[in-house]
C-alpha cells in the first residue's frame, strides 16, 4: 500500500514536529500496511521562496534519515 499524502517531514508544515514524531507516524503506517509513503510538504508561495523551501525540506529529510534506518 502506498500513502500519497503524508506529513512525515518534521517540522515542516502542519503535521510531524519533531524526527521522533515522524518516527512515530511511519511506525504506524507500517503496522497499518503502508511500505511505501510519498512526502508531500505544504509549499506556500507567498511566504517563502522555492530554494527556501528546498533547503528546508532537504535538512528535514536529512534528519529523519539520519534515525530512519535504526528505528522502522
């Protein structure tokens, strides 16, 4: 099963705050069928730019990857 509507990426936008509540979400996921999750951030024009966001995103996923492999 694959989720396409995910707000994993911690602190982000409205959802995870931290990498150990991301941890969390894909934890339940897991035991809920999902092995494969898309991470769809909000992007909001008006208040950042996109290289911003890319930035922001990018050490988001670095976070996350960094616990990722020894906790799920």
């Amino acid at each position: 099963m694959i989720d396409v509507h995910t707000h994993i990426l911690p602190g982000m936008d409205d959802g995870s705050k931290s990498v150990e509540e991301s941890i969390e979400m894909l934890k339940t996921l897991k035991s809920q069928g999902v092995n494969h999750v898309v991470l769809s951030s909000h992007y909001y024009a008006e208040t950042e730019s996109p290289e911003k966001f890319f930035e922001r995103r990018q050490k988001a996923v670095s976070l996350l990857a960094e616990k990722l492999d020894k906790s799920v």
